[in-house]
C-alpha cells in the first residue's frame, strides 16, 4: 500500500532486519555475508524523507542493494506500477569475496502476455556471482 500507515509499517521493518544483520554479523564466529533478496515492497529511488530503507541507505560501510543500478536505471520489477520493488541487498563484507555479481531484471512478460495474469504480477529479479575456490 501506498499509504504513510504501511510506509512507517515497511520502515521499522527495515530498522528492525537491520539490526538483527548488524547483530548477527557481528556475533562471535558469525559469518558476516549476508544477502537478503525479496519483495521489499518500496521503492530505492524515493526521495531521502519519504525512504523506507535509509536504516540501510545511511550505511554505504556496510550494506549495498545490488537493484540500485537497475532501479536508477528506471527497470522495474513490479508489473502493475512499473515499480522496482523486488530487491538484493548483501553486506559489504560478502562483495570482498564475492564481488559485485551481475543483478538484472527478467522480463518474462515480453515473451508471454499472460505472465502478469498466469505466473506473477512481480518480474524476477537474478544476481549471478562467480565464486572461485579458495
């Protein structure tokens, strides 16, 4: 919903995921990569006071959202609103090992009319990582 009630109901949630990362990446013989990929349900691209992730946008140390490119780009996950709404967020610690990957948006509603109707009103969205052997 677009309504302020869910946007502080999406916003505590955030404050509240970040904490439990912040504290579970930092407990004793954690590992501390981390990647949470979903239906975040808002969008990164709204503007600083009305952004339900800035629990995370504030700490470029320690997360990123691997969707920001795309959602800069005006790619969008959701079909309905053409909103990017779907989104890959990791710490920074896992893109040392990691890297950056490769996040992109399929668009399976291109290729079948009924997608939206049939399968989801959502695209998905992939991050691909080459992870070498130590």
């Amino acid at each position: 919903m677009v309504d302020e009630e869910s946007a502080a109901r999406r916003r505590t949630a955030c404050e509240r995921l970040e904490q439990w990362v912040s504290d579970e990446s930092q407990r004793p013989g954690a590992d501390p990569d981390i990647m949470i990929a979903g239906d975040w349900n808002d969008d990164l691209t709204d503007p600083e006071e009305d952004n339900v992730f800035t629990a995370f946008l504030e700490r470029p140390e320690q997360y990123r959202f691997l969707t920001n490119t795309a959602a800069e780009h005006g790619d969008y996950s959701y079909i309905p609103f053409k909103k990017l709404i779907d989104h890959v967020m990791v710490t920074t610690d896992s893109l040392g090992e990691y890297g950056d990957g490769s996040t992109e948006v399929l668009r399976p509603d291109q290729a079948d009319p009924s997608y939206r109707y049939d399968v989801s009103d959502h695209r998905p969205v992939v991050s691909r990582f080459r992870v070498t052997s130590p």
